[in-house]
C-alpha cells in the first residue's frame, strides 16, 4: 500500500465505499440525482482532508459523516419525493417492487435522525458502534433512535405501533402500557 499511486488508492477508495455512500445518500436526499452529485461531493472533501482520518478500519464511517453532511447541505429546502418529476427506473414487473416503493416513500417523510439510523443499519448493515462514530453520537443514542425510527416508519407505512411491554418481575405477568392515553 505504501508503493500505489494516489489516484490508484483514491479508485479503490471509490469502489469499495461507492455503493454504499450512494445507497444512503439516495435514502436520505430522496433523489438518485441528487445522491450521485452528494457522494461525488463527498468523495472530492474526503479525498482532500484524507489525513483527517485516523483509522483506516472507520474510513466507512468517516466518509459517511462527510456524505451526512453534503446530503443535508443540498436537501435542506426539502426533500424530493418519488412523486416528483423524477421517477424510479423503470424494471420488470416485481411482486416485492411496490413494498420497495412504499418504504423509500416512507423513508422519505421520515425526520433525516430516523432515516440515516435505518439507513445504516439495515441497508448498509453498520455495526452499532460504527454508527455512533458515523453519527457522532453515543451507542446508546443510536439504539434509541434505531427504536424511535422503526416506530416512525411503521407509522409512515401504515402499520399499527405495537404497545411498549413492561415486565416489572419474572415471577409476574408481563403489563403492558400504551404508548398514549386513550380517552374515555
């Protein structure tokens, strides 16, 4: 590693991180447009403040709190939805296309806290501490949000939000206490 080139540690800095930056960058903006231009941003102040990075193994995170930046910059007047003018590439007909559909619809009205949690966790798989650092929150922060956004995204998909279960001792019934006061 010592002896490559810069442009060939920045190509395979590029293909092992791209998929990934613009998989979450299309999942917080809304807009494969505007994901390609936030990770072509974020790649260009990387590759430019690269001895910033202190540990080569939180590179993922590193860069991804770089594109979480970029991202909001660019989407701060709102983001763009699917029902814009651009529209997901057409494919062959999917059983599962239009759950897809209805949860990057989802994503997209979520607060930008819940939807970069799901968007590490679930679509690029972040380990918890990874995405603490990425955050630039505690561990214990982003387990909480990681609950407070699933919650949002049932909500925003239309499923009910299960009630919070308590157990008070093992040796008694487990109590359950609704999320809000039902009035009488």
């Amino acid at each position: 590693m010592l002896f490559q080139s810069a442009e060939s540690r920045y190509n395979a800095w590029v293909r092992d991180h791209y998929r990934f930056l613009l998989r979450s960058a299309w999942a917080l903006t809304g807009s494969r447009a505007i994901a390609e231009d936030v990770v072509q941003d974020c790649f260009a102040n990387a590759w430019k403040h690269r001895e910033q990075l202190r540990d080569a193994t939180l590179a993922r995170a590193w860069l991804f709190q770089i594109m979480r930046h970029a991202a909001f910059r660019q989407a701060t007047p709102g983001l763009q939805s699917l029902d814009d003018k651009e529209q997901p590439e057409q494919a062959a007909p999917d059983a599962g296309l239009d759950d897809k559909l209805d949860v990057v619809q989802a994503l997209a009205r979520l607060a930008p806290i819940h939807r970069e949690v799901l968007v590490l966790f679930y679509f690029d798989d972040m380990p918890t501490a990874q995405m603490a650092e990425a955050l630039e929150i505690a561990p214990g922060t982003v387990l909480s949000r990681l609950a407070r956004a699933r919650d949002a995204l049932k909500l925003a998909m239309g499923v009910p939000v299960q009630a919070t279960v308590h157990v008070t001792h093992a040796a008694t019934p487990a109590r359950v206490t609704p999320l809000r006061k039902t009035r009488p």
